[in-house]
C-alpha cells in the first residue's frame, strides 16, 4: 500500500513539477514590485508564461500516462482472458512485488518514531504532517530521514514540504509548530535542507536556554581576530556559540533592566579588547564603576562618565577622523576597511555608547546635534572603520531613532515591554514574523533575538555569563588583554592617540584610559608619562583603593599587593618608592602594633606628584 502510495505521490509531483512554487515566487515579486511598472510588468509577464508552461507541462504528462495506463491495460486484459490461473497469479505477484519495492525505505532512511517530551504522543510521519496541515499548510509531506533520539536528548528530522510551501514560511509559523508539538519555540529549530521546500526540524525535550553558560574568552589564551572570526557573545537554541564580527557594522543591543543587556555587551567588548588593532572608546551612561576594569587596565584608549559635551566632541573627532581615514582609502583604492589597511588607517575604532537614553531623550541638552552625529557615523562611518555599539533600556524610537537603528546592521532585543520596542530594534515587522522581545516564557538574562549578519541570521541567543563584581572574570580579561597590548605597543600611552588629541585640544583634560585616575574623569593630560611612570601611577592607585579595602590610612607591603592581586609586596615597594612615596616606616596598625608599612598620605602624595597636580 505504502508503495502505490509512494508511487502516486511521485505521479503527483511529476506533473506538478516545481510550477506551483515558481509562480508563487513570481507572484510574489510582482506583489513586491507595486509602485514600479515596469517590473510590474516585467513579473506579471513572468507569471503567465509559467502558467503556460505549467498548462503545456500537465498535458504531455497527462498524454504520456494515459498511454501507458492504455498499454498497460490491454496487456492485463490479455493476460486474464488467455494466459489462465498461472498468468494470473504471476501479475498478482508482480503486481505485489512493484508495491513491495516503491515501498521499501530508501537507504539512509530511519522510520519517523520519536517521543519529543514525556506524556506526549510519539512523533510519527502521520501527526508531522497533521502538525504541518493544522498550522495552515495543507498537503503531503515526505520525510526524507529521521535520526534517532541521542544521548544529548535532540533528534532531527527531513521532510519535504507540501507543494508551494517554503521554508521561510514555516519558520514564520515556528511557535504554532511547537505548541502543537507539546514543545516550546526555544525547543525547536526549522532551517532550510537544500531546496526552498525542504525542511530539517531539529528538536529537543528541554528548555536549551535555562543554563547559563561560562563565556569561551575564559578558556582562550592569546588574542583573536575579532575582524575576520568574530567575536564569541552568545550561545543558540542548539548550542552552537555566535560570533559577532567586528567587521563593517555597529551594533544595538536593548533590553529592560534586568534583561542582561549589559553582560551581552560585556561580552562583547571584553573580546574586542583581545584584538589589540582596535580601539575601544567607552562613554557610560551611569557614574558607577561598570566600565572601570578596561580603564584601570590600560586598555580602554577613551572613557569618561556621563558628560553630553564630551560625548559630542568626541563624536566631532570621530567624524573628523572618518574623513581622514577615507582620504588614505581614496589614496590606496579601496572602498572600504580591509584586513591589509587596518594599521594604515590606525586601527579599528569602537565606539560604546551605555545607558544610550542618557544622552538622547527629548530635552536633554545637545540631544539634537548628537543625534545627528549618531546618525551620520552609522550610515557612513563604517566601511572607514568606525564602528559603534549602542546600548539602551529605552528601546523607542524618541531615543534611537529607525533611521539610527537600522543603520546597525547587528542587533540584539533582549526582553522588552512590548511589541513596538521590539520593532524599534528588530525592524517594524519583525514581531509579525515571530519575532518578539516582549514574548519570552519564561524571560531569562541575556536572552534575546539576535540579528547577526556576519552568519546572515536572526535566532535566539543567550548571552555567556560573565562576571565582574563576585568572580572579577571581566577585570582578569581586561588584564589579559593589557599583556596583549603591552606586547604589541598597543596600551594607552604607548601610541599617538589621535581622537584623545582632539579631546584634549578641545576640552584641556584627557579621559585616556579614563582619565589621570582611570576612573571616568578626565583630568590634566597623562600620554605624557613614560610606561614606567604608569606603572607607578597604578602601583600607587592600587595601593590606595587596597587601603579603602582594608578600611585603614595605613598598611604593609604584602597586604596591599595581596589585594592587588597582580605583584608581589617586594615589587610595589620598589614602584611605591620610585614614585617619590619614600621607604616604609614605622606605623602603627590597630591590632598590630607597630610595624613596617606606607601611611596613606604618602601615598596620596606620590600620586599627586605623578599626576602632576
């Protein structure tokens, strides 16, 4: 039976053919063409001659069977009127075998017998296609292979589609596929086999969002190449880790409080700094200390805190240096930044915008002229090799404006209020076509639709887990990336800065590396100092915040460079001392007595004199 069936279907979509789709296609494009009456024309045009074709097709195919069936027919009638019992029971049996042989499973196929979740009705080829008939897609499928449930608890499977039916249509109807199937959305993935009307559903019996996962920069040593393999900021529902390319686009990632927007772009930017051709440059939204470990470090060439004025004569400089770079482009014959002219042109320059609202909310003073330089670096600032990462909790379009989102090619919509916010970032039918930031059941950190065009996607993703505050995992990538730069020349101060030169020039206080005390505030100029005279500056920075820790106006070598964790006492005696502190003395230590150590008047002093103060 199974294989007349078969056999029928093969009839079915000989005569068929791929008709049905093609003029669909084309009536699509006719659809899409309005406005336009030349490709109006042009599209209907196409249609009717494919329906011709079709007519033309059907009718030699529907001539040539009815020949055979003819031929056919007046042999059996032959053979049942002369041949006897013995013919007879041989047609049977052939009749049987041909059933038998269209019947039998192709080699590779697996019969489709899977239990997707415990308590449900197995999956079989019967209720996939009831599944894919009740969600609006009528017709047969054929399933090509089903693997067997793993060990790792997914399986997939191959289907074709009914005739007409495209993938991009089913992935459109993704979230009603699942709930049919007793999963979730996260639980399934639908993606293209091959063909336009060729299907591999992958699934699997858990929520492959509900763990966090460590972030891959933990485990690496050495740099990366953020420009050609990307950068590693999230995981998708198969567990395959997403790359985002620091390469020709900027980027938005939004989300409310809470939705791990901020562990997102820390992924982000803890790996562009492992790439030292790039050049991160962070203005914070908030005063706190989220963005402090990339300054302390050294790595961080610009960072300042809230500060409208500065923000736009930073955007001024970055302009100024667009021009620039596209003049050495012209001069070489490029269009755009490539790998070769990286270092020719100074590098790849990362702009990071937090807490976005901040300065771009109605009213704000120079909301206005910075919104417009937003917008101009985003739609021309690119391809010279000036990218920006734009964060925000106020996904509307009063704070990052369509023409300003959309100019950024990568976006990631993590959980919103609603279906507009999530337009905003994802583009204004992206909730119609399933995806919906404000609909994650349940809503996780770092959970959210990522546009990646550096793979060409748009999936769920979340965000790696990656700590500053109670594992320091940001603070100990910032300091790997400082041996990174140290190495290759590329720590602040040890290369002319054009952009901070701007600054300083315009505004007389420098933020490199967040300023003389690496904490967001510009202050008097620093690029002056020697590498030694920096690490001097940091022994003493250090030595001062181990002191806050400690709770003390006076402390021990060993002590202190215990809480800097990164030398040892001997080492910050001989930097504490080269900084104009003097020796150690005696102190007096509640609870200690009198002993050996710094008081932190010295100290302070030492850090005065190298700042200049």
């Amino acid at each position: 039976m199974r294989g007349y069936k078969n056999l029928a279907s093969r009839w079915l979509d000989v005569w068929r053919d791929d008709y049905p789709q093609m003029i669909a296609t084309a009536k699509a494009e006719r659809k899409d063409a309005k406005g336009d009456s030349g490709a109006e024309k042009a599209a209907h045009k196409a249609v009717k001659n494919l329906r011709a074709e079709s007519r033309e097709h059907k009718l030699w195919h529907a001539a040539k069977t009815g020949g055979w069936t003819v031929a056919a027919a007046a042999g059996t009638a032959a053979g049942v009127m002369v041949g006897g019992t013995l013919v007879e029971a041989c047609m049977a049996v052939g009749a049987y075998a041909v059933g038998v042989w269209h019947g039998r499973p192709s080699p590779g196929e697996a019969p489709l017998q899977l239990t997707a979740v415990e308590g449900q009705p197995a999956l079989t080829e019967e209720r996939l296609a009831e599944a894919i008939n009740s969600i609006g897609f009528r017709g047969a499928i054929r399933v090509l292979s089903a693997s067997p449930w793993g060990a790792d608890r997914t399986a997939t499977v191959v289907f074709d589609l009914p005739p007409a039916v495209t993938v991009t249509a089913l992935k459109k109807r993704e979230e009603a596929l699942a709930a049919f199937l007793g999963l979730d959305s996260s639980m399934i993935d639908i993606t293209k086999a091959g063909a336009a009307g060729r299907a591999s559903l992958w699934m699997t019996d858990r929520d492959p969002f509900e763990a966090p996962r460590p972030s891959p920069l933990m485990d690496m040593r050495g740099g990366l190449d953020a420009f050609k393999v990307g950068v590693p900021v999230a995981f998708n529902k198969r567990g395959i880790t997403i790359n985002l390319a620091i390469n020709n686009c900027s980027f938005v990632i939004a989300g409310m409080t809470r939705s791990g927007k901020g562990v997102g772009a820390a992924n982000l930017v803890a790996g562009a700094a492992m790439d030292v051709r790039i050049n991160l440059r962070i203005v914070a939204g908030k005063t706190n200390g989220e963005w402090d470990a990339g300054a302390k470090a050294g790595v961080v060439a610009t960072y300042f805190k809230p500060n409208p004025q500065r923000l736009l004569n930073l955007l001024e400089a970055l302009i100024a240096d667009m021009n620039r770079r596209n003049k050495i482009l012209g001069e070489i014959g490029k269009s755009k930044l490539t790998v070769e002219t990286i270092n020719r042109l100074g590098g790849i320059e990362v702009l990071v915008i937090d807490e976005l609202a901040t300065f771009t909310r109605p009213g704000l003073p120079l909301r206005d002229e910075i919104l417009e330089a937003l917008i101009k670096l985003s739609a021309v600032a690119a391809g010279a090799g000036i990218l920006m990462v734009l964060i925000t909790q106020y996904p509307e379009v009063d704070v990052i404006p369509q023409g300003l989102a959309m100019n950024c090619g990568a976006r990631w919509a993590m959980r919103v209020d609603n279906a507009t916010q999530s337009n905003a970032i994802l583009g204004g039918s992206a909730s119609g076509s399933g995806r919906d930031a404000s609909k994650f059941d349940p809503p996780m950190p770092g959970l959210g639709w990522l546009v990646n065009p550096f793979a060409g996607v748009t999936d769920k993703a979340r965000s790696f887990d990656l700590d500053e505050d109670e594992r320091g995992e940001v603070t100990e990538l910032m300091q790997r990336a400082a041996q990174l730069r140290e190495a290759a020349g590329r720590l602040v101060g040890q290369w002319e800065d054009p952009i901070e030169r701007a600054l300083i020039n315009a505004t007389g206080l420098s933020s490199a590396a967040g300023g003389p005390k690496r904490n967001g505030e510009p202050g008097l100029e620093v690029l002056h100092m020697t590498p030694e005279q920096k690490l001097q500056l940091d022994a003493a920075l250090g030595a001062l915040e181990a002191m806050d820790r400690l709770g003390r106006d006076a402390a021990q070598l060993d002590e202190m460079a215990e809480l800097i964790g990164d030398m040892t006492g001997e080492r910050l005696g001989e930097l504490l001392r080269a900084a104009g502190a003097g020796g150690t003395i005696k102190v007096t230590i509640p609870g200690r007595g009198r002993v050996n150590g710094y008081r932190r008047e010295d100290i302070a002093g030492a850090v005065r004199y190298l700042q200049g103060d």
